[in-house]
C-alpha cells in the first residue's frame, strides 16, 4: 500500500506527465489503457497528442453520462476534441453506451471485456467529493461496471462540460476494475481540488472517499500541481 506523489509547478504539470505517458507507450506500443475526461486530463492529452503513437493502443473510455449522443457533456465527445481527433492515427477504442436497451447487459459486455483484454494503465480525474469515473461516495472497492445515480455535485457540474442538457444517472466502470490495472495515475490540478486530494491521500480508506481505494494499489503515481498540494503539508 503505497502511492508515488509527484508535485509539479503547473506549467510542467501537463508536460511531465505525458513525457512518462510516451515512455510508457515507447516500451509497450500496444498498451491497453482506460482514460478518464472531464477538464483535467485536456492539457496531457493535448501534449501526448502532439508526441506519441497511440495507433497500436487500445482505449476504454472510464466513465458515460446518460445524455444524448453528441452532446458536448457526453465523455466520447470529450475524448474525441481532446485527444483522438488530434492523433494521426487514432487507438482502437471501446466505450458504454447509454443508448443500449439493456444498460446491464451493456455493463456486463464491458465488464468482459476489461478483463478480457486486461488494463495496463488507466489515468483518472478526481471528482470534488472524491469520485473516479463515477463511482461517486459509496462506491465500495469491490464495485464493477454499473449504472449509477449521479450525485448533485456530478451533476452541477455538467455544465462546466459545455451542456445545456443535464441527466441524474450515468455509467462507469468499477472500482475492483480500476484496482485491476497495473499501474493507475490520478491527475489533479487546481486550488479546488486541495481538500479532496487531502482526504483522498491523508483521510480514511473508504467508501465516503471513493479514491481513498487507490492506496489499496501497489502502482500509483498521483500528480498533483503546486495548487492542488496546497493542503499536504
Ligand atoms: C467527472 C468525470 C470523471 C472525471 C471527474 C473529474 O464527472 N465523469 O471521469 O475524472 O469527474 O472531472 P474534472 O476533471 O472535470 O474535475
């Protein structure tokens, strides 16, 4: 149970990040991978986009909210502005979809699938009330791909992501699914982030933190900028 801690100046957050991202890559050309979206991961993904191959990787998307396709909410509308339109050659992705009759069979497939095809790598965003993907407080570290009630902080926050429309429900893929992978980085960034990344780090291991179950790994690298490690010390 331990985590590495990386704390950066903000103007090298983004671009430490991604030079061991394309390290990774280098070594493992087809690494399997889960990414998150919301606003944190967008400078990494545009300096990862601008030098390294991802065309042998594969990438499930982590989480989807229950919106309508296209919205700009709508996580595979964010990964595609932030990172696979800007790739050359874009990885062979899988993702939720919310559109899909039976939402459990749906989570099921992709359950499946993640332990198919294993996950080398996954980077995640942190929620305000300490969410991953959206295993939002609650969440128990056994948890899988799931549909999931939103809540009222995921859901404010929607329309951060440029929407209009707004949803009470979305899907993710599990906590046990997380802790799977063998190796998990957690970006953070912002002074709004300070009180949560404490918890997350310094607070109880359990499910009213939903991250605090990243110390449970043995291969985490949380990088963290000058503003968001504001309350470490
Ligand atoms: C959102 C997303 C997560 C994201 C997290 C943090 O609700 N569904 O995948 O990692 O919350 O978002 P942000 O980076 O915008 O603060």
């Amino acid at each position: 149970m331990s985590f590495q801690l990386e704390v950066l100046p903000h103007r090298d957050w983004a671009d430490s990040i991604a030079d061991l991202w394309a390290e990774r890559l280098s070594d493992s050309p087809g690494l399997t991978m889960c990414l998150a979206t919301g606003s944190t991961p967008k400078p990494v993904y545009r300096a990862i986009a601008g030098h390294a191959d991802l065309s042998g990787t594969k990438v499930f998307l982590l989480d989807e909210f229950g919106l309508e396709p296209g919205d700009p909410a709508r996580c595979d509308v964010m990964l595609g502005d932030m990172l696979l339109s800007r790739l050359e050659v874009p990885p062979a992705l899988e993702k939720l979809n919310p559109q899909a009759a039976n939402l459990d069979a749906e989570c099921d497939r992709y359950s499946q699938a993640i332990a198919r095809d294993g996950l080398s790598l996954v980077i995640l965003g942190l929620g305000t009330n300490g969410h991953l993907g959206l295993n939002e407080p609650g969440s128990g570290y056994d948890s899988t791909t799931r549909v999931v009630a939103l809540a009222d902080e995921t859901m404010a926050g929607l329309s951060s992501y440029g929407t209009t429309s707004t949803t009470s429900w979305g899907m993710t893929i599990g906590l046990a699914e997380i802790l799977s992978s063998d190796e998990a980085w957690l970006l953070v960034s912002g002074e709004h982030k300070a009180q949560i990344l404490r918890q997350t780090l310094i607070g109880p291991v359990d499910p009213s933190v939903p991250a605090s179950f990243l110390r449970m790994h043995s291969n985490v690298i949380v990088w963290v900028d000058e503003a968001a490690s504001s309350q470490l010390v």
